[in-house]
C-alpha cells in the first residue's frame, strides 16, 4: 500500500529557501535539459481570461532522481487587488520506480517562487559581469524581491532600482529592500531609468507589450526575463533582443513558443540562441567579454520543479517533517 506524505507551506518554507545548497541543485538542472536527460513535455496551460489568470501544468522526469513531480500552478494576476497572492498552486510527486503517489505539497506557489529566483541567479552566475554590483528591477511583486535576494548569492549587489506600473509598489519594495538586505534601493520613474552598465536587469512582469527597448542597452548589461510565459507575454522588444551579444534560454523550444524567442519568430526573424545548460558546461560560450551585453530568458521548467520538489522530499524525510498517509 503507497504512503503519501503531505507538506503545507509553512512546512515546505522551513525546508528550503534561496542558498547555495538549493542554487546548485537548480544549477544542475540546466545541463541534464540540455544533454537531452530530461523528459519534459509541454507545459499545458488554461487560460481564464475573464480573471486575468491562467493555471500551468509543468512536469518533468530527470535520471537520478527519486521523484517526479506533476506542478499545477496557478497565477491570477488580479489577486493583489483582492488582497490575495498572484501566484498559488500544489505540487504532486510520483515515485520514479514504480510511478505511485509519493507526496503532496500544498506550497501555495512557494516553490515556483523560490526555484524561478534562484534560476535568475544561476543565470548571472554565469553571464552577468564578476563585478555587477547594480540591479535594475522591473515589477514589484514576491518575484521581483526574490530575484534580487537571490542575486546576492551570486554577485555583490549593493544598488537596486526598481520600476512598476503603480509607483507605490515600486517604493514598498525598495523600502523593503533596503530594510532586509541592507543594500541602496530606490524606485525610478521608467523601465530605462533602471538600467545600468555593466549592471543585472531583472524582467519579472506579466506584460503583453515590451518594456525593453535596444536603445536602454547599456555596455556590459545582462538582462534576466522571467515575465514571458506565455504566447501572449512579451517583455524585450525584437530590436532589444537581436542587438544583444548572447542570447540564452533555459529551454530553447519553451523559448520559441512562449518566451522571448517568440517574437522574433513570428516576424521571420530568427534568433541564435544557446541553452543555459550548454553555457553551464562550457559547450557553449556565454559571456567572453566585460562590454558585451547578454540575455538570458527563463521559461520556467517541469525539471526545476522535479528538483527543488525532490530536494524537499529528502529533508522532509531527514526531519521527519510531514504527515504520512495511507493511500
């Protein structure tokens, strides 16, 4: 008889969070989607236009792994208004072996959350300049704050801007951040006003028109898009992303059809782009000089979620953290 083991979120968020254990088993994720060890299919995705929401199926099995994890996540992007989260959903974890339910996170979103800030981080790891000290960020919500938390691990961020469509968020996050990371933070009035050379822009909106344009390129910039998930999403303008030295994606048939290379695409233009994965293990280059400006777009994949969900399996099992139940 299969037991399932059943974590809420204040138990999931005891588990793990954003530091360097949990930024390289993020990190490893990239090469094996690469190699092509990762069986991934499509994301499914519901639209609820009405609600201005959409809920997303993510899966993935990776080799080596003791779980696979089935993640239905939700975003509805009108919550705030109501005083309620944007983003929200659970994840289901199989046994690899033998394909029986093994567990039920009830994380409300926490793990998308977390595992998509550190992604941001792994990209700048690897492409953003070794001194990039300043952080551009556009969108105020809970993504817009990790991703710059996240950031910390990697780089020694001690400047943060931060633009949003309302600029009372703006300020509540940089009130935030300067609180919590003890790092400068200001709101800025423009999308352009948060760039600086040599510096991060962080991308974390659900915009449907670009908010970046090549002529806010700045020498040495690398630009991390976590917005565009979907074929009516776009963040980076078509010029922004052909006049950038190296693009990147975490998936680049994801990319394609729901991210930033879509675009491109769709108007005949196509992009060359290289998968994180390949810059992680040297198959392709990535950054090669301090001017060079660099793109790395995140679709988010079932394969992250397969292994931060796995990741908190095995310390729940090493807390004996979680209610066990006989299925």
């Amino acid at each position: 008889m299969a037991q399932i083991t059943v974590l809420v979120e204040s138990e999931v968020r005891n588990l793990v969070g954003l530091g360097t254990g949990e930024l390289d088993v993020i990190e490893a994720v990239y090469p094996a989607i690469s190699a092509g060890a990762a069986s991934m299919p499509p994301i499914q995705r519901i639209d609820v236009p009405e609600h201005n929401g959409e809920i997303d199926i993510k899966s993935a099995y990776l080799p080596g792994f003791d779980g696979i994890a089935v993640k239905v996540s939700a975003g509805f992007f009108d919550n705030p208004a109501r005083g309620l989260p944007s983003l929200g959903g659970l994840i289901l974890v199989f046994e690899s072996d033998t394909g029986l339910p093994a567990a039920a996170l009830f994380d409300n979103g926490y793990l998308t959350n977390v595992r998509t800030a550190l992604a941001g981080a792994v990209a700048a790891r690897h492409l953003a300049t070794q001194g990039a000290n300043a952080v551009g960020v556009l969108g105020a919500g809970v993504q817009a704050r990790l991703q710059v938390e996240a950031l910390t691990l990697v780089r020694p961020v001690a400047n943060v801007r931060v633009w949003a469509r309302r600029s009372d968020e703006a300020e509540r996050l940089a009130a935030e951040l300067r609180s919590d990371l003890d790092v400068e933070a200001s709101a800025v009035d423009a999308p352009g006003d948060a760039v600086c050379a040599g510096g991060i822009l962080v991308t974390t909106t659900p915009a449907t028109e670009p908010l970046v344009t090549a002529a806010m390129l700045q020498p040495g910039l690398h630009i991390t898009a976590v917005g565009s998930d979907a074929e009516h999403k776009q963040e980076i303008s078509v010029d922004a992303v052909e006049a950038v030295d190296v693009v990147v994606c975490d998936s680049r048939s994801q990319s394609a059809r729901l991210g930033e290379l879509r675009a491109p695409g769709a108007s005949g233009r196509e992009v060359a782009a290289v998968e994180l994965g390949e810059v992680i293990t040297g198959d392709a280059a990535g950054r090669v000089g301090d001017d060079q400006v660099t793109l790395c777009d995140l679709t988010g994949t079932g394969a992250q979620d397969t292994a931060i969900a796995s990741l908190v399996m095995a310390r729940a099992r090493d807390a004996s953290i979680g209610r066990r139940l006989q299925a």
